[in-house]
C-alpha cells in the first residue's frame, strides 16, 4: 500500500513522513513529498537530520520519478539540499555506487532543458556534490 503524503507544516512533520518514506523505501510517497515540498524550506524541514540514507532515497525519487518531468523541480532539490546541515559531511561519506546514482541524476538533468537552471549551474552544483 502506497503511503499518503500531505504537505509537512514544521520540521518534525517532515522528519516523521521521511522516516517512513525511507524506512519502506517508497519512492513514489518520497516523490509525492518532494513534490508538494518547496525546495527552498528543505534545509530547514531537515534541519540536522540528514543522513546518507535520506539524501540517497532523495536522490532515486528525483532521478525516477520528478526529473524527466520537471528538471527544474529536481534542480531546485538539489541545490537547497545543498544547503541543508550535515550535507558536506553526508556526501563526504558516500560510497562510489552512491556517488554514480548522483552521477546519474545530474547525467539525466543535463540532457533536459529547463529555464530553471544552466549547464554550467549543474556544473558548479556536481562540484558541491563531490563529482
């Protein structure tokens, strides 16, 4: 059964429906969310609470389910995840595996044209992933 996601009022809200997108490893909810999330409150819906686990299932709903339809949603993602506590020290800690699905996620929004970012943004943004 797919789980219901609804759009998260405080930080607390958001980490209770990200515990249970990853520990079911939905996806789809974990697209839902991202969708109805605005990337600019991620860093302080996450507060100190990301993880390489939650940064990953991030990463494959983006790759799976968002960027071919809306790359600039996935950019956005992205570049405030960026900028959320603790991502300089989950991305350090990344496996090669985990840094090719990265890999493959930028791969897919550089062959996508979106006005909501250029080439050479995802360029500076692959530096800050570590890529």
């Amino acid at each position: 059964e797919k789980l219901r996601v609804s759009a998260p009022s405080n930080a607390y809200d958001f980490g209770q429906i990200v515990n249970a997108v990853n520990a079911t490893k939905d996806k789809a909810a974990c697209a839902d969310l991202l969708t109805i999330t605005d990337p600019k409150i991620l860093p302080v819906l996450l507060s100190n609470k990301l993880e390489g686990e939650i940064l990953l299932i991030f990463i494959q709903s983006l790759e799976h389910y968002i960027a071919g339809k809306d790359p600039g949603l996935a950019y956005q993602h992205l570049f405030y995840l960026s900028k959320a506590e603790r991502f300089k020290v989950v991305v350090a800690l990344l496996s090669k595996n985990e840094k090719e699905e990265v890999q493959q996620l930028f791969d897919l929004l550089s062959e996508s044209q979106s006005d909501q970012y250029s080439l050479e943004d995802l360029e500076s943004l692959k530096k800050i992933y570590e890529l």
